[in-house]
C-alpha cells in the first residue's frame, strides 16, 4: 500500500513538472514572437513571407549599339519588383547560359547594370544576323578564293583588307614603243575593306569551327565582303578579269601620299628584268674567222710583187 502510494505521488510531480515546462516553452514562444513583430501585432496585420527573386541577366559594363557581347560583359542580378510583369522577355537564369550569347550583336546602348532584353541582342543563329552587322548602305558580297588569296587562314572576320588583281593583258606581246612587252600586271582595284565573313565563320572569337578546318585543304574558300554598291560591281567585274589576292591592312592609318602610290598600275617589266624589253642586249657578236695557208702564201707572194 505504501509502494502504490509513493507511485501515485511520484507521477502526479513528474505530470505537474510537464505541464510546467510546457507553459514555459509556449509562452516564451508567444513573447519572441510578439518581440519580432510588434508593429504587425499592434497593426492587427500578418508578417510578409519573404519573397524568391527572379535573377535575371543584366550589363556588367556600359556597351555600345552594335558591339559584340561576350561572356564578361554580362552577369546576373535580381529582378526588379517593378519588371515582373516582363519575364517573357528577359534571360532568366536557369533557362539561359550567358555563353549562349557569346558573340550577339546588341541593337542599343546600355550602362552598367542594366536589364537586356531579347529584342536587345541579335543572336548569330537568328537569319537577319549578318545583315544586322552591316553599316548603313553597304552591300555583301561573297566571292570564291584560293586559300593563298585569303593567307591560308591568317585572315579573320572583321579585318581590313585591299584587293589586288593580278592580270595579262589580252594584247600581251604587241609593240608598245618598238618594245615587246609581256602584258602582265597588277593593281590595287579597292582599299580598306571589311571581311564580314570567312566560310560560315561570321564573327572571330578565338574559336576554331567550321570555317577553319575548311581553310586547311585546297578547296576554294568562301570570302563575304562588305561594300558599297559600286565598290560591289567593281569586286565582281575585278574577279572576271583575273586573280584576287587579300593583304592585311594594319591598324594604324596610312600617310596620304603611300595610299595614292599604291593605286598604280604596276606592270611586269617594272618588277622583274627578265620582262623588260630593254634590258635584253641588242649589240650582235661579231665572229672572226681564221685564213688558210694557200691564202696566206698569196697574200705575202702579192705584197712582195708590189715591194719590186
């Protein structure tokens, strides 16, 4: 009896002891609670949720109308509250790599953090690309070349070429000034030109496709120009007369009086000595033939017979 006694004892304290600690623990609940929000309890309204952002992609830095966009150039931020209403037209992240759009033309200027848009880039896949890179007026022209007249890959798109074409003269071999000249020449027929592309390569970004593979065999190699219209017909009309070959410009401007220089025609016999007529001799070789003895003997028998 006693046994039972202290049992019943015993658990109604461990009970009550329960009940307390579970009163502490939901009260001190309530007070940090109420600690936490109390303007929201005073105001009778529910605390905000907090909210998961779209991370869209935005400027790194300030770009210009019609530059290439590269993988730096971007980076991702949080969508503003004010443009959530614009998600289809916005580069999300997770639906969008930024490499993806590694080599897009932007169609307008940004600053630095701003949001782009896929009505602001000019994908290379996208069929009006290569027009996109145009400048206002300009034409395209593509052209077939041998791999010697484009360097043999050393040229990229977007360097500044002059044409040359090498010609012969339909009247070679006639007489120009009582001379003979062969009819071989060549001149510089276009100046500080634009390659828009090589092969199916439109744009030079370190990388190695398609286009530089093509450029290692024998095969003819695409070459785009970008030209003024009458620059255009004299590319074309040049292709029909002979051989074109491309020359790097460099960088740096030329000097006025070297640019005019190289628009001359120059002709074989200026370049090499054995196409000019003039240096072939024209004095003959005289040949002395020796006299026999019966002839000798006969002279010297005549001069003796004067002599008397």
């Amino acid at each position: 009896m006693k046994k039972f006694l202290l049992f019943v004892i015993a658990t109604g304290a461990l009970l009550t002891a329960l009940a307390f600690v579970w009163l502490q623990g939901n009260g001190s609940a309530e007070v940090v609670q109420h600690e936490a929000n109390p303007l929201s309890e005073k105001a009778g309204t529910a605390p905000e949720p907090a909210l998961n952002r779209a991370r869209i992609l935005v400027a790194s830095r300030p770009l210009q109308a019609g530059a290439l966009l590269r993988t730096e150039d971007l980076r991702w931020a949080d969508l503003p509250a004010a443009d959530e209403g614009n998600l289809p037209g916005l580069f999300l992240q997770g639906f969008i790599q930024p490499e993806k759009l590694s080599g897009s033309l932007i169609t307008r200027s940004v600053q630095t953090g701003q949001i782009l848009s896929a009505e602001d880039v000019i994908r290379p896949e996208q069929s009006h690309y290569l027009s996109a890179m145009m400048a206002p007026g300009t034409r395209a022209v593509t052209l077939a070349l041998t791999p010697e007249a484009v360097s043999h890959g050393l040229l990229r798109p977007g360097n500044r070429v002059d044409v040359i074409l090498t010609s012969q003269n339909q009247n070679a071999g006639k007489l120009v000034g009582g001379e003979t000249v062969s009819g071989l020449s060549a001149e510089q027929v276009l100046s500080d030109i634009k390659l828009l592309a090589i092969e199916a390569q439109l744009i030079d970004l370190g990388q190695h496709g398609m286009a530089a593979q093509g450029q290692q065999s024998f095969d003819l190699v695409n070459v785009t120009f970008e030209l003024l219209p009458e620059e255009a017909a004299k590319l074309l009309l040049a292709n029909k007369l002979g051989d074109l070959s491309l020359v790097l410009r460099g960088r740096r401007p030329a000097l006025a009086h070297k640019e005019s220089a190289a628009q001359k025609v120059v002709w074989a016999e200026q370049v090499s000595q054995n196409h000019n007529p003039k240096a072939i001799p024209t004095h003959g070789v005289r040949i002395a033939y020796g006299k026999s003895a019966d002839d000798a003997k006969a002279n010297q028998d005549k001069a003796s017979g004067s002599s008397n």
